[in-house]
C-alpha cells in the first residue's frame, strides 16, 4: 500500500480526509501563517459545526503564503434564515503573486473554491480583498487549504422538494469503501455546492444525506486531474411527509396512544373517494408488522376535503409505534395516505409516568439535526413513556430527526424558527392523551397570544390527575391557567427566572432548559414530579456535547439487519444515574429466541414470516459498560 495514506483531521466538527499526508488546512485565525488587515472577527452561528472569520468592511484583507499545486478557500455560505444575520453579500477580490485572478462572491459561491491551480509545486503569495458588492457587504472565511499533490473538483447544484426548508446537506465521498471527505456543502442561496481537492480518479461514490429528505447516492463518480468535473443537478424528494392537509389528526408529534383493542378518531383527506382499507403499519428495519384496522365514518363530521371517522386497533396488535395509512380508490385511481408514527400501541397505562425532554436547540441544519438524531438514539435505549420538544427551530430537519423515536412525542416551535411548522407538525396547539394517566398539552405560541383553546383543553381533561403542558415560554399565567387546572408540569425552553421552579398553588414544577448540550429525566411517583436534575443538583440537566459521544449508548454486532441468529448489543453508561427498563430492539430471522443479560419482553413475527422483532429490557447501572446477546 502507497505510505502515503490518505489521512483525516478533525476541524470543528467536520471531517476533512484530505488528499495527501502533506496537505495543510489552515484555519481562518492562524495568526502565525495568515496576516490580517482591517477589521475582522472570529466568530460561529449558533450550534454551527464551526466558526468563521468575518468581515463587513472594504478592504480588509487577509494575506498568506503556501507551497503546493492548488489552494482551496473554505467559505461559510450557511447563514441560516432564521434571526442569525444576513447572508454574505460582499465580494473576495484574489490576488496571487500580485496579481489579481479573480473575484469570489459568496452569495453565489460553494463553499470550497480553489483559488490557485499550478501546473507543478510552487510557492505563491496569495492576498484577498474583501469589497462592497452590488449586493452588499460581509465575507464568512472558515480557512484554507494547501494541496501538494494534483488534485480534481466535484461541483454540482442540490435543490429539493420543501426547497425554502433545506439549508445544507453532509456529502460522503468513497472509493472502494475508503471515505475520502465527509463534510457539510451547499450554499443555502443557490444550491451551489463543491467538493475540491480531491485525488483524481474514477470509482467514487457520492452520497447526499440531509434529515428528513431521501439520500441521493451516485456511483462511478469520475475526478479529473488539475480540473473541475460537473455532475448533473441533483434533487432531493421529502421522505416521509404527510401531504398538505391530508390528514388533521393523528399526525406525527401528535400521536393516538392506545391500548390494543381500544379506537381513536382520524381526520383526512378524500372526500370523494371509496376507503379500501385502513392499515397500522410498524416498520422496523427490513420487518414489516401491520394490522388491517376497521374504520367507522362519522358522515357528519365530513367537510369540503376532509371525512373523519373511528379507528379500532385489532386486540392482537404488538405494542410499538405505527403509521396510519389510508388506502383510498378515486377517480385519479389508488393512492395511500400515510400518517407517519402517528400512532403508539402501549401495552399498559403507567401509573407514574417518565419523560425525556429537551429544547432550545437551534436544529436549523443537517448538523444540528444530526445531534438530534442522538438525542432520538438515547431515548429509543432509554425507553421514557414520552419525548417533550420545546423551542425548535427548522421543522423539516425536526421531523427529519424525529422519525425514528420509537415513543410518542410533541414538539414546539419557538423565536428562532425556520420555515412555519404547519405542513410537519399541524396546529401549534394540541393534546395527547395517555389514558387515564396524563395528558400533556403542547403549546405553541407565546402566552401573550392568548390561552382560550389551551384553557379548553385542560378543562375538558378535568378528571385526569397528570396534566402537562409542554411549551416555549417560561411565563405562563399561573394562577389563571396552571392553578385554575392543576398542571403538574411545564416543560419550556425559554425565558427568564429560574430554570427549575416550583410555582402557584398546585404547585407547579416548571422545568426548562440549562443549555443546549443536555437533556433532562423527568420521573413522577406518587401522581407528582419526583426527579428532574441530574444527581439531585438543584437545576443541572443530563450533559451531552454536542461534539463527544452519548453518555449512554448502544452499538449491535454483527449487523442488526434480519441476517443473523446471535447478536451482541454492547451498551454503556457514562452517567452517574441509573436507568432501569433500557430497552434494546433486535431484528433476527425467523425463530424463537431468548435473551443474556436482560429479559425478552416481546417477540413479533413480520407479516412476511422472514423476521422476528424482539424487545429487550435491561437495567442500565450508572457508569457502566456491558452486553445483552439474543441467540436461538
């Protein structure tokens, strides 16, 4: 093998596998190689997987040397659209050894532009402008990076369905399952996008991720050498959405929780078409579990679009999380609605009921909501009977996110949102009911807006004894709507006073957000909040960085996918808490199966016969490491 192996380098959060050993990245602050003029600051979007060297004044310049074939300019063109600024709108004039070879302009541009091609190493002196353009000021710099070897360019353009909700996409390069780059492209403005230096070659396959949109995946992907290679615009298709009003309720973060053999009442659309079927469908990897459902109409209920009816859930149902699909003929032929998660078959009513929350998190992007999906991973091994959201921001990435929780959750959308919630997530407020146990309400809106219709809810839900709200703001009315109801909770993300207080007559327990590397444990005994803080601290929550591994985790080996007879799930727990009934979730060939180191709790066939799904609780000790193995 050549020794000189391609190599990767941490830079905030993103992997660069650079093109040789030699390569340098330099960041944009490196007082010692890069000589500044004018005014500039070091500086990061909220959350952002890295920061930025920022200007909005003519003339300040930004000077270095470097010895190599190209040199490639990294650019920050992901200001998000919701409150963190405007976007770059200034120009980058590029002088090399004293003579200008052109003008970068970042409202336009991909993030990496090579801004020096020679035909052999050299060393050049390379000095950028900032200008006043036609469009505006500022230029966002993450750094540079020399390239000793010859080296190629992938560009191409990324737009997509929901295009006023897609900020940025993470692109995985390979070659003969070697990952050459993995990083965030796109400029947000133009859908531009650029992978530059890279070895040249053919055989590479390119993949596009982005939560909550299809992945694109090419393959024989060619690098020209000491060039730029064009790929075909790619265009991303939503995943998993609910169309526009075709189902009211239940909706995904606002699910039907049900025992089996119980009914909950739908709302959508196809009004003028003949129902054929209405299916519960659980989807766990490669198993597929469904039920056909029986459906009564309510003919009064029906308006313009929309018909609404009863839903009965079979009395053999497995518990899990289901989609409810709706299959209708009309004159446009066979079409199926689907209402994604919207529906969680539970074996028991809990008497005491746990919560995993958190809020604020600004998921505004792929990588933000990339730590979301972790969040969602803890809490699948965690197994909380409820997620509570508070505060986010981009619902497409959100939704994108949350799509694999394997419990109920609500969610709510704040002062830093994106694009409105509506088309993801309905109403902004809403109840979910868990039998006679709790019912949390989640409120959407500032408390100024007016309380009318969260007031009805709760009034209409006066013999349940756990009432929840789950909101964005901290200053709710206390005596006119926390004690007038009895609310035992309020989840918020944000807002002054205390994090954790307890407040009114009830009293309430009003739990919020510490920071946004955390996430809270909220258990109830007795009909009352018993545990909130990690450790007994007065207000601390869970701590997660966002840049280390899960304190609490899960990995399967070998591959958990339906092809083996024996698998391993290796956890640990970095925390100092404890987490009875973990659950781990296997999906194995046909058989019957038992359980090292936890208990079977369940054993589901898929409709197929090809599968088993088998549930697995255990004890998760605080600071802890160990296996569950499920064999034949």
């Amino acid at each position: 093998m050549n020794p000189r192996l391609l190599a990767s380098v941490w830079v905030f959060g993103l992997i660069f596998v650079v093109a040789r050993a030699a390569d340098d990245f330099w960041r944009a602050n490196d007082a010692t190689r890069i000589t500044r003029a004018g005014e500039w600051r070091w500086s990061s979007h909220r959350y952002a997987a890295e920061p930025a060297l920022i200007s909005v004044e003519e003339g300040a310049s930004l000077e270095l040397s470097f010895e190599g074939r190209s040199l490639v300019l990294y650019l920050d063109t992901l200001t998000p659209p919701n409150n963190y600024g405007p976007p770059e709108l200034g120009a980058l004039d590029v002088f090399v050894d004293g003579a200008k070879v052109s003008t970068v302009r970042p409202r336009e541009a991909a993030g990496e532009v090579t801004i020096v091609r020679a035909s052999g190493p050299q060393m050049h002196r390379v000095k950028l402008i900032h200008r006043t353009d036609a469009g505006g000021v500022g230029v966002r710099i993450r750094g540079f990076r020399a390239v000793e070897e010859v080296s190629g360019d992938l560009a191409f353009v990324v737009n997509a369905e929901r295009q006023d909700a897609l900020v940025d996409v993470r692109a995985v390069v390979s070659r003969k399952g070697q990952v050459i780059r993995d990083v965030l492209v796109r400029n947000r403005l133009t859908g531009a996008c650029r992978l530059a230096g890279l070895p040249p070659g053919t055989g590479y396959t390119l993949e596009l991720r982005a939560a909550g949109w299809r992945t694109f995946r090419a393959e024989g992907v060619v690098v020209p050498a000491g060039a730029e290679g064009t790929l075909p615009p790619v265009f991303l298709s939503r995943e998993r959405d609910v169309p526009q009003d075709a189902f009211t309720f239940p909706i995904l973060g606002g699910p039907a929780v049900r025992l089996p053999g119980e009914t909950f009442r739908a709302r959508f659309e196809g009004n003028r078409s003949v129902i054929q079927s209405v299916t519960l469908v659980r989807r766990q990897g490669p198993a597929v579990i469904s039920r056909r459902a029986g459906f009564t109409e309510d003919k009064a209920a029906a308006f313009y679009y929309h018909r609404e009816g009863t839903v009965s859930i079979p009395a053999d149902l497995s518990a899990g999380s289901y989609d409810l699909e709706v299959e209708l003929v009309g004159e446009k032929g066979t079409e199926i609605l689907r209402s994604p998660r919207s529906v969680a078959v539970v074996e028991r009513f809990p008497k005491d009921p746990v919560f995993m929350a958190w809020g604020h998190l600004d998921t505004w992007g792929q990588y933000q909501a990339e730590y979301v999906e972790r969040l969602a991973d803890v809490a699948n091994l965690l197994a909380p009977d409820m997620v509570l959201v508070a505060n986010e921001a981009n619902p497409a990435y959100a939704a994108g996110a949350l799509y694999r929780l394997e419990m109920p959750f609500v969610i709510n959308f704040g002062n830093h949102r994106g694009p409105e919630p509506g088309p993801w997530f309905g109403d902004p407020v809403g109840a979910v009911d868990f039998g006679p146990s709790f019912a949390v309400i989640n409120f959407g809106r500032a408390w100024d807006r007016g309380v009318a219709d969260v007031d009805a809810l709760l009034a209409s839900r006066s013999r349940i004894r756990n009432k929840i709200l789950n909101a964005y703001e901290a200053n709710a009315p206390v005596e006119a709507l926390l004690d007038r109801h009895g609310v035992t909770l309020l989840h918020y993300a944000h807002g002054p006073g205390p994090v954790v207080a307890t407040i009114g007559a009830t009293p309430t327990i009003r739990v919020g957000k510490s920071n946004s590397e955390s996430f809270r444990v909220i258990r109830f005994k007795d009909g009352r909040p018993s545990s909130y803080t990690y450790r007994g601290h007065a207000t601390a929550p869970w701590p997660f960085p966002r840049g280390g591994r899960a304190p609490v985790g899960v990995t399967y080996s070998p591959a958990n996918d339906g092809t083996q007879r024996r698998v391993t799930a290796r956890f640990h727990n970095d925390l100092e808490e404890s987490f009875p009934e973990a659950r781990a979730v296997f999906v194995l060939p046909a058989g019957s199966y038992r359980a090292e180191g936890g208990r079977v709790e369940s054993a589901v066939a898929s409709d197929d016969g090809r599968y088993a799904v088998v549930t697995v609780r255990f004890d998760l000790a605080a600071k802890s490491a160990g296996t569950v193995v499920v064999s034949p």
